[in-house]
C-alpha cells in the first residue's frame, strides 16, 4: 500500500483528519514515532516521566484510572497540566480507555463523570465488539464537544491582539515576525515573547513542514516554551488487533473495524492494531502498537523478546513500522523500568525511526 | 438444565462461590432478581437512588466513570457511602466496569487509581476479548486484597466484644439473642440495639434462608439497619454475551468464556450474558442480563419494547428469565426515566420475580 512508502511529511499532507495531519508533521520534525505507555502509579510520576521523556515522543498515552492521586479539577488539574507539557514538548495525549460498551454509556464515559476525558484527551480508542453504533456515539460526542469549543478562545499565543494558532491558514504564516512583544497562552499566562522561531526538522534540518514555537518568558523570569497548538479536533483509534495471546480479535471483527474507520474518517484517525491496516487506495489510516520492546543494549542484534508472564506478547520497531507497516510504537515497561528511561526513550525512538526510514527509502 | 428449574434457596445451598450464596439467599429473601443500573449523572443523585430503591433491588450497578462528584475517599467517599447503604437494604454492589485489556493492565485498573473499585465493589465485570489472562489476572488481585483483607476486621456489627457477622458459621446464630445493647457498625458507627432480628422471606415467610437484620439506634436517634455483611470474597462475572445491535460476540468466544469460568470457580460468579449459559452438570453460574424493559404499564400485555436508538436492543424480564433462563434482570432508563422510579422498580420487581417463580414451579 502506498502509505508503507509515503513518508510522514507527505501523508500529512494529503491525510484528511487535521489532528493526524498535526500529528504527521510533529514526527517528521522531532523525528519520532515514538509514543510513551506512561502506566505509573502516581500523578506526580507521571508529570515528572511526561517532562523528562517528552522531548522524544510524539503521543503520550495513558490510562488515567491506575493513576493514584490524579487530579481531576479541570482548570489546575491533572489534565491541564499535562495539556501545559504536550504543548511545550510537542506531543498528542492519548487515553487509552478502551470504550467498550453501548452507545448511550461510552458516550457518557468519554464526555462526562469526574475524568471529562473528552477535555484533555485528543485522541482515545474504542473496543468496538459491542457493535458499530459505539463509534457513531463516540463521534457524535465529539461533533457536540468541538462544535461548543470552537466559541472558547482556542489559540495558544495570541500575539499583539492578533491571534496566532493551528485554527489559521499556513499561508499566514509570515505575520509570525511582525508582532508585539507580550502575548498570552492559552492556560492564561502571559509573558514576553523572547522568540518567535520556525522549528524545523530535529535532525535533519532539512525539508520538512514546520510548526512555530513561540518562547515566553514571565515576569519571574520562567521560560514558557509553547508549540504550535494542535487543532480542536478530536481523534479516535479503534482497537483493531491486540498484542495480548489468545485475543478474539478475528479478521471479521478486524474488517468491520475498518469499514467502521471508514464510515467516520472525520472522527477515526486510525488503529491500534498490529499491522497497517490500509488496504483501498484512498485509505490513511495511522496506526499505532503496543507490544513492543527492544531486546537489551548487550544483544543489539536481537529479534526476540519475550512476554510479561501475563499474556503480553512483544516485538521489536524493526518488525512492527518495518514489516507490519504500523507507524507509532507504544512502548511502556520497555522505557520505564529502565535505569535511565530518558535514554531508554532515545534508543527506542532511535530503532523505530530508523526502521520507519528504511521502509520509506 | 438442572439450574433452571432449581430455586434460588436450594443453589444458595449447594453453589461454589461464597458471594453467590450469599446473593442467592438474598434474593430469595427479598424476593427480587432485579438489578437497578444506576447510570445518573452525579453523585448526589447515585446516592438518592440507591437509598430509594434499595428495597426492591438485589445488585445496585455502576458506572462510577459516569458519575460527577464522585468522592474518591476511600473513609468517607461515595464508595464508603454506598456500601453503607447496600448494608443497610441489602444489596451488591456491581461495577460495571467491563475490564478489557492485558492482564497487567487490568490488575492495575482494579485494585489502583483513584477509585481503587476492589475496595468498594463487590462484584465487576471484564471483557475477555483480550485472552483468557485477563481473567487469570483478575483472580490473582482479587485473591491477594481478600487475602491482606482478612486481616482487617469485617464484621458489620460487634455486638458486646463478641463480632457477629457472615464469616461465622450459621450454626453460631442462636447467640444473636445473648448479647450486650452497644454496637459498632464497621463504618465506626456505634449506637444502642434496638432489635435483632432474623428477616425472614418478604414476600412469602415461608422456609426460605435467614439473614440476620440489626437495628441500631445512634445517640442521636437516628436509626442504622444492617444486614449482615456479605462474605469478603470478591466476584467477576464475565462478559459474555451483549445486548447491542451487531456486537461481535459469537459463539466461539462465549464458549471460551464458559470454559474461562469453570477454570475460576472460586472468582468468577457467572456472566453477563442474554441467555443462562449453564450446559455441564456442575455448572451453577449467576446470570445477569441488561436491555431489559417492561412495555408501558397501560400495555401490560405487550411483548415488545423499542431499542433506545443508539444500538442498545430490550427484552422483558418474561423472555429473559422465562424463557432465555438468566436469573438476574439489569435495568438502567426503565426504571431512572420513570416519574415514579420507586414504584416503576417495584413493578420491574415483581415482573422479574413472577417469571422466575413461574420458570422454578
Ligand atoms: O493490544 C494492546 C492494546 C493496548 C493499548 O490499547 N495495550 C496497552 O499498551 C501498553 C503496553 O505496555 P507494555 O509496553 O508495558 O507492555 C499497556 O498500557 C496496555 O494496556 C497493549 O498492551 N496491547
Ligand atoms: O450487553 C450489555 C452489557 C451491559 C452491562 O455490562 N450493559 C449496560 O447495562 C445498562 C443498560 O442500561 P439501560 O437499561 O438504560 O439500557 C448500561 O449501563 C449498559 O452499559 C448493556 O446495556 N448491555
């Protein structure tokens, strides 16, 4: 399929979600498909491992409710916060709740209760065996949500009056030199514009799309760096294919999960499957998978890596981006229980990239 | 088969799982199979309703990821609230939290976070799509916190130093007329005795199991009924089947979750499930099912009842535990969109139980 041989910087392009669009052009410019399983057991770990690894992943995922100490208020907590760190390090927020029921519930789990994870989670996935109607709940959820946010203030710097964001054209681009010098961000905190940069390509400054970035600086003297925000819009995987053993995850089921995708290309921007899943031409799906992890430093020419002893099964970047045609690792345990997980996620995003460009080449 | 035609006393008597007893004595008791799904938008509302229709409900079903306000507490919280009051009408408490996903991810979910749902829910639910370790997982979390908790004291009333509670042999009972007039419940609330009484059958006094009520009066003259505390163990039962238009449960994955619960005799309690799933001699597993509604009462010999529009599909307590066999009906909107939702439950109460009398007789 053509998707295998498009590069990130193309497909995001061509693709028609605009957060997969945004998502493709940050992998092309931090060189990453790299998505962080952060499954601590603490909020403040997770800010802390979000910080640290940020800089070289592209999606942070989480599952909110093994969480302890989540704060759940919905102006300094929790989710803000880590909103604050995906804007400074560049990086989507994906809850990996695993919809999984009818219509009428996922629709209220997603949009309601204490977590609101519609607020602070771009992107959350769907176990669809319930049936395709959770899908169009889920979508008709968002529609309602993003239509209602479009009348809040949703530009990340907003620049001598004149606002700044993803929500303007490209070709505007050139006023991003010509502006005050104090603007505010979108959590409310203002500061002097140090710099308005073009960002370009992390590694190879090269031809790459580009995403501003704007350095504030408060008052106190604390640096507020602040990427382009992403677009409003909400993004949805379905859970296509697992990497547990023995899962009941069958073709028929694996097929209606993209002719659902299909059905609602405004809301699914992709998988989290196995394999690339596009198989029409004007498919392009993004795909992500879990169950990946590298064999230890020592045996760099690995290929196998065992499971958890609880019916994880793992494989490594080469075989999944390489030869599957998936897109995004996600890699929890692998970087976490590392000495040092900052270097761990370099190596890890490091392999994935690397088997990506060969696949492209 | 045999559990058919058995009455809900006579397998409280010879079932496996202590909490299933337990829940069978109880419905013989109250002489209701009705489970309220208590799908509210706020904690306020959650609390009210268990407490209004807590007379006519075996099993109080939650979303807890639904509901605003939710007090994560685990002294004080909503939890703790509503464990008081399944105490206090004599109820389980079911969160319906379909788990689905691998095993480590799952034993997290349950037993962390900020709802920590082990703590208060006596009976959830999981997906077994992922693989059979999903329920492997489960068993083992549940095993280690019954196990810890075993050390902690779980009798609901202390009566004069000596505890009284489902732990004890019934044989123990007659000491229930001997003791002190000073009780603490095991929320620490102490007040006088007023009454220890053994309820008999609500509707038919007739040889149906005994639980023990206690009417505790506080210093305040408030009054605090308990029923005796349900045995610590804790219960999965297994989704196995839905009640959504298109879902992808097919045979084949019922028989394995048919085969997943027979190997977790002492965890899993049965399914939720559209039809009793009981083939084996041995088998004695609860059946719990939801996309249960009554027609409206002026059609009182209606069979048929529309779906909500977004996938979910209804039947009548008749059909479902007449003629599919389930023991337990799940209703959530016909009862929560009722003008008079305690007298709408009575009337879903006396359906379900009339089919299950008409099936036993
Ligand atoms: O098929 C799947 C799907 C998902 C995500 O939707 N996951 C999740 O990826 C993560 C893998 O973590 P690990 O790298 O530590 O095994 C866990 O959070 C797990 O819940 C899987 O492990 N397998
Ligand atoms: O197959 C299922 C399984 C479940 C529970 O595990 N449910 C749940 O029952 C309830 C039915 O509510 P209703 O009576 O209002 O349709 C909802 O909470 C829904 O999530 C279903 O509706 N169908």
């Amino acid at each position: 399929h053509s998707t295998l041989k498009g590069t990130f910087a193309q497909r995001s392009k061509t693709v028609t979600h605009p957060l997969t669009a945004y998502l493709f052009r940050l992998m092309d410019l931090k060189a990453s498909n790299l998505c962080l399983s952060a499954d601590v057991a603490t909020a403040r770990e997770l800010l802390s491992i979000a910080d640290r690894v940020g800089p070289f992943i592209v999606v942070l995922k989480t599952h909110h409710d093994m969480v302890s100490g989540w704060d759940y208020d919905s102006e300094f907590g929790t989710g803000k916060k880590l909103s604050a760190l995906a804007r400074k390090h560049g990086f989507l927020i994906f809850e990996d709740r695993k919809f999984g029921d009818i219509g009428n519930t996922v629709e209220l789990q997603y949009t309601s209760g204490s977590a609101k994870i519609i607020e602070w989670a771009h992107i959350v996935n769907v176990n669809m065996v319930p049936g395709k109607a959770s899908v169009t709940s889920l979508a008709n959820a968002a529609k309602k949500w993003e239509e209602r946010s479009r009348y809040s203030v949703k530009t990340s710097v907003s620049v001598g009056g004149r606002s700044r964001g993803s929500n303007e054209d490209e070709e505007d681009d050139e006023e991003s030199e010509d502006e005050a010098d104090v603007a505010t961000t979108s959590e409310g905190r203002k500061g002097s514009i140090v710099s308005v940069t073009t960002v370009t390509h992390q590694y190879e400054p090269a031809v790459s799309p580009r995403l501003d970035k704007t350095i504030l600086e408060e008052d106190s003297g604390e640096s507020i760096a602040s990427f382009e925000e992403p677009p409003s819009d909400r993004g949805l995987l379905i859970l296509a294919q697992m990497s547990s053993a023995g899962n009941f995850m069958d073709e028929r089921y694996t097929n209606a999960c993209v002719e659902a995708a299909r059905e609602h290309k405004d809301f699914v921007m992709g998988f989290v499957s196995q394999q690339s899943l596009n198989t029409l031409p004007e498919d392009d799906f993004i795909h992500m998978t879990p169950g990946c992890q590298l064999p230890p430093e020592e045996d760099e020419e690995g290929t196998e890596v065992k499971g958890d002893g609880k019916g994880q099964q793992y494989n490594t970047p080469q075989k999944l981006v390489g030869i599957a045609g998936t897109d995004i690792v996600i890699v929890g345990r692998g970087i976490l229980k590392a000495g040092d997980p900052q270097e761990e996620a370099e190596r890890y995003r490091s392999a994935a990239w690397k088997a990506y460009t060969e696949r492209v080449r």
